[in-house]
C-alpha cells in the first residue's frame, strides 16, 4: 500500500479562501495582534508568516516587537492594553518567551475571549467540559486534515502520542468530542510501538525526528504527523519516517506541507470567530 497524501497546503487555502470571504462580508476587519519578545529567529520566520497571512484574508494585523529584556510586568501591561483595546479581537504572544517571563501567566492574562491561540485555561477547560471555546490552532489543523482526509471517526480507535497543553492534551480531547477510542501515550508509556499499532488514527506530535518507524504503524491506519524537526543537514522532518509509514498506512500527512500550513489558517479562523462572538449583540 501507498498511501494518499493528506496535503495541508491545499486544505490550508481552502480555509484561508472560505475566511477572507467571510471577512469581505462583515463590514469590518478583525484586528489580531501578534505580540513578540526578543529576536529568536524561529519565532520571527512565524511571526512574519502569521502576520502576511491575516493581512492577505483582509484582517487588520499588526505584529508588536518587544525587547528580549522585557519584564513580566511589562508584556502583562501591554497584553492588558489589547484586552481592553476594541479594534482587537485576537491576541496571541508567541512562545517560547524569555526565562524572566512566566508563560503560564501571560498566558492566563489574555482575555479569554480574545484568545486566539486557545491555550488560556478557561478555553482549556471549556474543552475538555464540552463546552464551545477557543481551541488550540495546531490540534484544530489536525481535525480539519482529518476531515479532509475522510477519516471516520466515530468509533475509531485514536492514539495520541505526544501530551503537551498545546497540542497532545487538546489533540486528545477533540478526537474525544468527534466520538473517537482515545489512547494518549508519553515518554512513560509502556511498549509504545505496541500502543501506536492499534491505531487507526494516529497523531504524532512528540518532537523527536523519524521516532515513529513503519512497523508501529498499522495497516489502513491514517498519519497525522504533527512533529517539525530540523535535522544536522538542515532538512525538516516530522515525527514519523514517512516513506516507511506510507508503506503502510492508507493516508499521511507530509512534513513540511501538512500540519504547519494548518496551524496558521486555524489561527485566522479562531480570530475570526472571536471577533463575530465578542462584537454580535447581545441578547436580552
Ligand atoms: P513538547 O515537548 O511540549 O511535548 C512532547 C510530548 O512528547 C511530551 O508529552 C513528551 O512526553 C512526549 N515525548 C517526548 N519524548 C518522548 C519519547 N521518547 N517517547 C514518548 N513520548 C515522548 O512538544 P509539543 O507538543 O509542543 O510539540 C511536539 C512537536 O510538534 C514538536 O516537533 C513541535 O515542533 C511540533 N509542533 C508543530 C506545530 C505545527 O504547527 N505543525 C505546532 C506546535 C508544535 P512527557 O509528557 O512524558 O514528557
């Protein structure tokens, strides 16, 4: 078997097309704001890419660069001020931040509902209670490749490799909410290739380059491979060596050209439904 490519380019412009369209329609642009500190280059190339990406659906972007010695007190004042700023809907601040800066507090400081990156823990607990809330922008891209892929879900057998609050843990819970058997399994699993063949969903999002070898996956199985890493010969691969996994499985997703188109369209989508949530009018 060779499997079908599960192109997350192609979906990501799809989506991208349905939210610049929605956007022409609302007589406003939704303001995201992209707060960046310091100059990690990484972060930049995201950044940048964010920003080119909510412009071109038409949404008022701006990018706000902050020295690498910035204060907590500091960025929690400027993430204040767009809380209470009108003109923006979306708020994220990139990570990783500087070790004088706590995440866990920026990241609670954000307005839930201008919470585009979905990681505020109210949004967490809204999703794992069932309840309609921002969602983490890369497990969102994976529910969409899934969709596309024409994965049936539910009944299906999910293992989850990987349990970080940005992607395992919120990965888990939405393969959960479409009905899926969700085993979620970590660096203290027992015989993980044993766990990951009995999937029939399988999303790797460990960071560990081409640790999901061909023989832990099963037959028909579908591949998300959520993982970027960059190899000493500067070459990016994912979470799972792909040309043994697609011997197998019966759809994967690439890296690059899989999850990480998704995870930036995913962000413009959760913008723009916080800006259609937090500016329709109230009832009562
Ligand atoms: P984290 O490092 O936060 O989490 C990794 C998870 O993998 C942890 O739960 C850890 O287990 C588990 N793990 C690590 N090593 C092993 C191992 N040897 N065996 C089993 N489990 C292991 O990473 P993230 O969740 O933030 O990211 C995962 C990958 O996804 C990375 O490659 C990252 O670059 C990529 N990524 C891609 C995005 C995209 O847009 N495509 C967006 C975000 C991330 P434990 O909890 O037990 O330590």
């Amino acid at each position: 078997m060779t499997a079908r490519i599960i192109d997350g380019k192609a979906v990501a412009a799809g989506l991208r097309q349905r939210i610049a369209a929605r956007v022409a329609g609302l007589g406003y642009r939704p303001g995201l704001r992209v707060v960046r500190v310091g100059d990690d280059p990484a972060s930049g190339v995201y950044v940048r890419n964010k920003d080119k990406a909510a412009k071109e659906v038409g949404f008022d972007s701006a990018t706000i660069a902050l020295p690498a010695e910035t204060t907590e007190a500091e960025l929690l004042a400027v993430v204040a001020q767009l809380n209470a700023d009108p003109a923006v809907d979306g708020i994220l601040v990139q990570l990783p931040l500087p070790p004088q800066i706590r995440a866990e507090v920026v990241i609670s400081a954000v307005a839930p509902e201008k919470d585009a990156d979905g990681f505020h823990p109210l949004n967490a607990g809204r999703l794992a209670s069932g309840q309609a809330g921002l969602v983490p922008c890369t497990p969102k891209g994976v529910m969409h490749l899934l969709a596309a892929s024409g994965a049936v879900l539910p009944g299906a057998r999910a293992v989850v490799l990987g349990r970080s609050n940005i992607v395992g843990r919120p990965m888990a819970q939405l393969l959960l909410a479409a009905d899926c058997t969700v085993t979620i399994v970590h660096s203290r699993t027992r015989d993980l290739p044993a766990e990951c063949r009995r999937a029939e969903i399988l999303v790797a999002a460990v960071g560990r380059a081409e640790m999901v070898r061909g023989d832990w996956i099963a037959e028909g199985a579908t591949v998300i491979d959520v993982g970027i890493n960059r190899l000493a010969d500067g070459r990016l691969v994912g979470d799972v060596a792909y040309a043994e996994a697609a011997a197998r499985a019966e759809a994967i997703s690439p890296v690059p050209g899989g999850v990480g188109p998704m995870t930036i369209a995913c962000l413009l989508e959760n913008t723009l439904d916080a800006a259609i949530a937090r500016r329709a009018p109230r009832g009562g």
